[in-house]
C-alpha cells in the first residue's frame, strides 16, 4: 500500500516531467499533486496515509537544501562579484512580499489568517515557526508557503523575460527570494548557476523575513 | 552513498547548531552554509558530493510532491476565504519576485529589452559591471 503510493507519485512526477516542454516547466509539480489528490479521493485514502507513505521523499528535501551548497560553490565568484546587489535585492524582495502581504491581508479581511500568511516568503522550515510564533496556524502556514512557491515558480522566469529581466543572477535572485524551495527548484531547472544564487537567496530571504516578522509575535 | 553520508552528516551539524541559536533558523540552511565554507576551504573534496547532490537538485521539485497534495484539504477546508487566502499569497508573492529581479538585474538603467539577449549568454555576468 505504502509502496504503491510513493511509486505513482514518483512515475506520474517522473512521466510529466519528460512530457515539460519550454512553455509549461514548472507545472509537473502541481499538475501531479492535484492528479495525486483525486487519486486519494477516488480511492478513500486518508491524507495522513498519503504523507506517511511518501515520507521517503519528503525525507530528502533536508539533503537537497544541504546540497545547494553544491552548485553555491561553484558558482561563487560570479555571486560575489555581485554581492552588494544580491542582498539588496533579497532585501526588497523580502520586504516588498511581507508588507503587501500584511496590507492586502487586512485590506481583503483576512481577520486572523494573517498570521498564517505573513511569513510567507521565508522557507518552510522558517516559516513554520514564524507562524507558531505569530499565533497562526501551522497547516495553513506550510500551504501559504507552498503556494508562494507554486505562484513564483510559474510566472517568474517567464514574467521576469517579459520585464526584460533576462539576467540569470537577477531572476535566481528573485525566484529564490520570493518563493523559496520551490522557486528554486525551478531555477535550477533552468541552469545550475541561477539555482546556485536561488538557493542563497532563499537562505537570505529567511532570515530577512524572521527579522521582520519577529517583531509582531505575541 | 558517501555523498549521502556527508550531506545527512551536515544536516545533523545543521541540526545542533540551530538548537545552539536563539532564531529559527532551521538546520538545512545551516547545513548548506557549513557544507558551502568546507567545500570552499576543501576540508571535503567536491568530488565527494558532486554527483549525489546534482541528482538530488535534479529531482528537488519531486520532493515537493507531499507537501502539495496535503496543503489541498487544508485550503478547500478554508471555503468561502480560500479565493483571498490565494489572492494575497499570489500578489504578495509577485510583487517580491519582480522587485528582487529588478534590483538585481540594476534598476531602470539596465531593464531593457535591447540589453536582454547579451546577459542570457553571460552566465551570472552580465548587467552591473
């Protein structure tokens, strides 16, 4: 039962994967997980059946965070040539995310979900404790995150090239900033080297929104 | 294997270290900052870890897929405040990414069209030299 589950998901991920043409990379992730999802439905599996079986995968996103230290070396000549500029731009990207999340979330009525959606931008590993911290509700935390990660890694490369944004370190900057684990899946994806600055980039972006959500923690 | 063997060996250093730290600062961002200074210093090989850690970055989004497919329940179970819920993630999000790039790629200066083709060929070079 366990290993069936894992299996499919690892074969319909796999298969969607090689199907990705230029125009839709990005979309294997939520296309499989909505497929996956009716499959539970259909076959009355319980959610938590479902994450016990794939805690396998689940497993390894501790290793791969670990591992952007990989494609960080490799690439840090170019990242600190630029240095000044990638922090900075983390920290826009960071406080812009934050802030226009707190104000739409009172502006929109969000009421006390805010508190769930303010650390957005940070990694899940970040997040969720900045959520705790804030008073808010874990689940819907790590969805938040999760959907940051979805919305960035599927307008970002190619909104970013239509801004004119065509700089591999500006839009592994951005896509790691601004949607952590996901985006920079994505940007590495792409090539090594935007993956290399995404990754340091989410790192920084963690720590810029711990800073700034602290604060309002209760 | 030992790629494996150093990458869990770092999240663990990650691990004790961020039980060390007054901020949540969680143990595999540690772990890849510790593992980034002792591949720098070459305390460990690249070729140790090379090849297990581009396959596991290859594969990255894969290990999302269980985090997805639970945050689904938990968002229909939002009803009538999911459609805002989505709506302040969404635009949140891409103003963030799109103000990072911008500042990244240099400002109003550098943001043109014309510039576009000459930075994809440069690899992490480009605009702001």
């Amino acid at each position: 039962m366990n290993a069936v589950w894992l299996a499919v998901t690892v074969l319909l991920f796999g298969g969607l994967r090689r199907a990705e043409r230029p125009w839709s990379r990005g979309w294997a992730l939520p296309v499989a997980a909505v497929a996956l999802w009716g499959g539970l439905n259909v076959f009355g599996v319980p959610p938590a059946a479902y994450s016990a079986a794939t805690g396998l995968l689940t497993f390894w996103l501790g290793p791969a965070t670990v591992a952007m230290a990989v494609p960080l070396v490799r690439h840090w000549p170019a990242i600190a040539r630029r240095w000044p500029r990638v922090l900075v731009g983390v920290g826009a990207g960071a406080a812009v995310s934050t802030g226009i999340a707190a104000l739409l979330s009172w502006w929109w009525g969000l009421g006390p979900l805010w508190r769930s959606v303010l650390p957005h931008t940070a990694t899940t590993p970040i997040a969720l404790p900045l959520v705790a911290a804030l008073g808010g509700t874990p689940a819907l935390g790590a969805v938040a995150t999760v959907l940051t990660g979805l919305v960035g890694s599927l307008i970002g490369p190619a909104g970013l090239g239509r801004m004119g944004i065509q700089d591999p370190l500006a839009q592994g900057v951005a896509l790691g900033a601004a949607s952590s684990g996901i985006g920079t899946a994505r940007a590495l994806a792409e090539s090594p080297a935007m993956g290399a600055v995404a990754g340091l980039a989410m790192a920084l972006a963690g720590l810029a929104v711990t800073a700034m959500v602290l604060p309002w923690a209760r | 294997m030992r790629a494996a063997a150093v990458l869990l060996g770092f999240e663990a250093l990650g691990y004790v270290l961020s039980r060390l730290l007054p901020w949540p600062v969680p143990d595999t961002v540690l772990g890849m900052v510790l593992l980034a200074v002792a591949l720098n210093r070459g305390w460990i090989p690249l070729s140790w870890v090379q090849a297990g850690a581009d396959f596991l970055l290859r594969w990255l989004a894969l290990f999302f897929v269980p985090l997805v497919v639970a945050g689904i329940p938990v968002l229909t179970a939002l009803g009538g405040r999911a459609a805002a819920f989505v709506a302040v993630v969404a635009v949140s999000t891409a103003a963030g990414l799109f103000t990072a790039g911008w500042v990244v790629a240099g400002g109003r200066e550098n943001v043109a069209p014309n510039r576009t083709a000459r930075d994809a060929e440069e690899p992490l070079g480009g605009a702001g030299r």
